[in-house]
C-alpha cells in the first residue's frame, strides 16, 4: 500500500475524493523571478514594454490569468476549481531583473498552489516569447510557492 494520496489500494493513480472536506477560504501566492537583461528593460517605458505583439506585461497578466483557470486541463490530478480570484503582479527590481507574483483565491475543498505556481510560470512565458526577438538570454530563475492558506495547515515561506 503506498503513503502516496493518488495511488489507489491496487497502485494505480487516482484524484484523490475531497467531498468529506470542508469549504474554506483558501489562498496561495507564488513568484517567479525572471532575468531579462538591460537590452530588454531599458526598453521599457511607464513599467511596459509594447513589442509587435502588444503591450508585454498587461498580455503576460492574461495569459496567467488563464492559465490558472486552465491547471486542471494541464496536471493530471488536480481538481476543476470555481477561481474567485487571480491577481498577478509583475514588478521591476533593477535593471536585469522582474518579479512576478500570483495570487489565487477560492472558497473550496482543496488548495489552489498549483494553480498560483501555473500562472506564475505562464506570466513568466508569456514575457518570454514577447520579448525573445529583442534578447535570448532571458531566464525564468526561481519559481516558488511564498504562501498558502485555508485547509489543513498554513505555509509561509517569504
């Protein structure tokens, strides 16, 4: 038998049943740090970017947008959420260098990290192919969970 939640009694995977779960509120922040280079931040005016294929942050925001409604469609095991909110924020460190934050929000049964860690990385991508005719040495570096509430335990990690 496996101490692993999707394995089945027969080792076979499985969504695990969150029916017997309480609704709570229940929130998860994630962030990405991307290295962008000069060439591409200089660029930059008012915090935006507008290339040939439009305005790069506010597209980014979108895109992660629909990719956290979309995590169920893209990992196997997780579970279709009703999204009360996403709120993506992207933020200039300093001349190379941007963070970008996601934070989900439901009232569920089970925990949207995937689905903060999706659009984070979706952010991130999309900010990749806007600007990867200007430079090629963009790198999406640390992509991490900060923050988690609801359910059985907390996590904060920054």
């Amino acid at each position: 038998m496996s101490n692993f939640t999707h394995i089945n009694k027969d080792n076979n995977p499985k969504m695990v049943d969150v029916s017997a779960k309480k609704t709570t509120k229940r929130t998860a922040i994630a962030k990405a740090t991307l290295f962008l280079g000069k060439e591409i931040l200089s660029q930059f005016t008012n915090d935006e970017l507008i290339t040939k294929k439009g305005p790069v942050f506010q597209t980014a925001i979108i895109a992660g947008i629909q990719g956290v409604k979309k995590t169920s469609e893209l990992i196997p095991m997780c579970h279709p959420l009703m999204i009360n909110g996403v709120d993506i924020d992207i933020k200039i460190v300093d001349s190379e260098t941007i963070d970008v934050f996601c934070k989900v929000t439901i009232e569920g049964k089970t925990g949207v990290e995937m689905e903060a860690l999706t659009g984070v990385n979706i952010t991130c991508l999309t900010i990749y192919d806007m600007c990867k005719s200007i430079s090629q040495e963009i790198v999406i570096k640390e992509v991490r969970l900060l923050e988690k509430t609801g359910g059985k335990s907390d996590i904060k990690n920054g």
